[in-house]
C-alpha cells in the first residue's frame, strides 16, 4: 500500500481524499467546516477524526494540498484596453486559479488605485501595450503604484520596450516586482503561460503564508497549487489519458456549483465549426476557466436571484415569489444551509440549474450576423462548443441533489438566447464523491493513476 491523503481548505469545506497509489483505489473521504477564524489547523484536524475512523490510522506517504480558504488568491488585473490586454490578463489569473477581484483598462486614476487598495487583493497583475505598441499607459500605470501604499507582489507581463524601465522603478520604490514575457506580443496572439507560471510561483512562496496557513502547514508536505487551479487540472488529465498512449476523453466541460462563485473549465478548441463563421476577437486558449461570483448558492445567493428575478425562480421552482425570497435570505446566510422538504428542494434545484445556465452563458462564445460583400456571414466571438459531447458536474450541491440532470441541463441551448455556442447533446457526469480538486493534486506527478481514480469517481446521469 502507498497511502497518500490529499486536502483541500475550501471556501467552505475543507475536503480530505485517501488514497492507495497502489491499487491505486480511494480509501475514504472525509470533511469538516473550513475553520478561517480559529484557524485551518482546526477544521482540518476534524476532518481528519473523521477519516480515521473510515480507514483507520495510515502512516501516509505524504500529505499535499490545494486551497482557497479566506478568500482564495485575490488578484487585480490591469491592462490598456479591456477587451484585449485586460482581458488577456484576466484569462491569464484565471487559468492559473487566482480569483480576479477586479479589472482596470487605460491610464489609472486615483480613484481607481483607492478602490484596488479598497479590494486587499493578494496579487496585481499590470499588462498594457503589445510588444513595439503603446507604452505611454504602463508607464503611467507603474507610475501610480510605485508611489502608491500598495505593498502586495506585482507581476509585470506588458509591452516589452517599457516594461523594464517600469520593473525598475517599482524596485525601486520598495515593491516586490516580478517581469515576465508580455501576455499580449501581438494582438491575434496570446501568451499566458509565463504568467501563470509566475502567478503559482508567488502562490507557493509568498500568498499562503498571508492567509493564516503556516500553523496548518507544520502537519503537511506542501500546498501546492489554489483549488480551482487543482481542478482545472484534473479536467487537463481526464481530456489528455493517462499519457501511455492511451485515449483521453477528449474535449469536455466541467462545472464547478459553489457557495460563493460557479467556476465553468472548458478543454476545448472552440474554432469555428460552420460555414461562412468567422473568428473575432480575442484567440481562445484550449483551457480555459470562467468564474463568475455573482451566480453561488449560499454566499452569492442573493445575487443570484437578483440577476434572474423573483417572479422567473418562483415560476420554474412553482412555488410562491414570499417563499422563493425567504428560501435564498436563508442560504445566503448560512453556507452550511440544507433543503429542509420537498419544496425547499425544489426551489435549490432551480437556483442550481440557474447557476449553470448564467455561468455558462458567460463562458461560451456567440455569432453575430453581419452583412459583407459576399452576401451573410457570422463573426464568432469565443468559443464554438456547440458539439462537445461531455459535460461534468462538481461540486457540493450536485452531490447532495436528488435531479443532477436537471441543474446540468442548464448548459443547453435555450430559445432566449439562440446566438450562444452552447453543447447541443452532451453527455452528462457526475463527479459523485467531490473528488476533482483533491485528484487534481496528483495529477500531473501520477497521471495513469489519477486519470484511473477519476474516471471511477464519475457516474453518468
């Protein structure tokens, strides 16, 4: 036997996974309520009573973990225009699992530096300018912040020319710079790699020792990566094989239901796939995550009803607008909430199925008809999923539900929104025993056995 326990301290939950490389099997799972105040050290020593008497007392071979406990990795993005090195920028954090607090396009102003300090994000990531383009808003935007108070890790991805001068002047200013390739070279081009790269590193050296880690990291080996960084990467794994020749399962969408936020990780190209449809904007990387912290079932509760309406919730859930309110006051204050009857069942469901529906809307790409020349033509602005043929379902609420097909049917096309590129009949999975962001851990190290234990912690629905 070659036990390993894997962890992850969750918003929520801290979640712990036993495994035997071995067999290679899961022994047990265990959790207990993430304990940010007491601190981590607390929540995670329950959870570990827990598994104990489920597999007994191991002697592990060692003990990693990912985490997005007291608020996971804040980072504030920064770039020129918003819709290229901004938006690059934040696909960038994005995909290397930091959470983006907030995003800034031109020339700063002090109304904007007093709001990002208002944020405490963890992390500034300053892009602006392609290679050889314009230099004059990273200059001004290094300006701001070196004179700023701001006193958090700043990494510098922007256009080549001045983004040395700039790297210097903030060293010099005391702060802790770190310059890396620009993520936006050319504007039909992206480079997001080195960044994320870098966004891990700062991670692992500097960000979980600000978030009330250390005492919990005695009785470790390691944190290694940000939850949802975990769970983009046991998506990788599933999509990729094994990696001895082996298939993988190809293409596939993997939605994350959360308290606080729905994150939806495509691992997909996304091309065109129709006649006359042409590519706009941005390129597509092939992985991809969206979060969106306005669509959660506890935290962001109220949001979420607020971005789909009282009267829309009470007609699918057929219950009362009095009873649909009260229902979500209830969730958004307690992240531990649980459906109490048949009603309150129905109503979470529909705020399920609500929450995938909007998260993926966000995430998948659109047509828009244009008229040229040559008679109709469509420009596709991100990703075209339309024939991906695997959906996955994680996540604490798709656990715990009575109709998992239901809450994920809210990643099919709709007739209210016709120019959206989403699945037309995918197959549906279940990720039974929330085990995606603990897998995810092992994934590169071991990839025959996680792409193993993966594909045996899925049931289709």
């Amino acid at each position: 036997m070659r036990p390993y326990l894997l962890i992850d301290f969750g918003s929520t939950y801290t979640k712990l996974t036993a495994v035997d490389l071995a067999a290679p099997a899961v022994l047990g799972t265990a959790s207990a309520l993430t304990t940010v105040e007491e601190g981590l050290i607390v929540g995670y020593q329950k959870a570990r009573q827990e598994l104990a008497k489920a597999v007994g007392s191991l002697a592990y071979e060692a003990r990693i973990a990912c985490s997005s406990a007291a608020g996971g990795l804040r980072l504030v993005a920064i770039g020129l225009v918003p819709e290229l090195t901004v938006e690059a920028a934040k696909r960038a954090a994005l995909g290397a699992g930091a959470r983006v607090v907030g995003t800034y396009g031109f020339e700063l102003t002090g109304s904007d530096l007093e709001e990002i300090m208002s944020l405490q994000p963890d992390l500034v990531l300053l892009a602006g300018g392609t290679d050889g383009g314009n230099k004059t808003a990273l200059r001004h935007n290094g300006q701001l912040l070196a004179a700023s108070p701001l006193s958090v890790p700043l990494i510098l991805a922007g256009n080549k020319t001045v983004a040395p001068e700039v790297e210097e002047l903030l060293r010099r200013a005391g702060k802790i710079c770190y310059r890396v390739p620009n993520v936006l070279p050319q504007l039909d081009r992206l480079n997001i790699k080195p960044v994320q790269e870098k966004i891990r590193e700062v991670f692992l050296a500097r960000i979980i020792r600000a978030k009330g880690l250390r005492e919990v990291e005695r009785e470790l080996d390691g944190i290694l990566m940000p939850t949802p960084a975990a769970v983009l990467s046991a998506a990788e794994r599933l999509a990729a094989g094994p990696g001895n020749g082996r298939r993988g399962w190809g293409e596939l969408l993997l939605v994350d239901v959360g308290g606080a936020t729905t994150d939806v990780h495509s691992i997909a190209e996304g091309r065109p796939t129709k006649p006359q449809v042409f590519s706009a904007g941005l390129p597509e990387p092939k992985v991809k995550r969206s979060v969106e912290g306005d669509l959660g079932m506890r935290v962001s509760a109220l949001a979420l009803l607020e971005q789909f309406t009282p009267a829309v919730v009470a007609a699918l859930a057929n219950l009362s607008e009095e009873k649909v309110i009260a229902g979500v006051r209830a969730r958004a204050g307690n992240p531990d909430y649980l459906p109490t009857d048949g009603e309150d069942q129905r109503l979470e469901t529909v705020l399920g199925y609500l929450a995938v529906k909007g998260a993926t809307e966000r995430h998948v790409g659109k047509l828009e008809r244009v008229y040229s020349t040559q008679g109709v033509c469509y420009l596709q602005e991100g990703k075209d999923l339309t024939a991906l043929p695997t959906v996955i379902g994680t996540g604490g609420v798709l656990v715990h539900a009575p109709s998992v097909r239901r809450i994920l049917a809210g990643v099919l096309p709709t007739p209210d929104h016709p120019e959206l590129l989403k699945p037309q009949a995918p197959r549906f999975y279940l990720d039974q025993y929330y085990l995606f962001s603990t897998l995810g851990l092992i994934a590169k190290k071991y990839p025959e056995i996680s792409f193993c234990l993966l594909e045996k912690a899925l049931k289709p629905v």
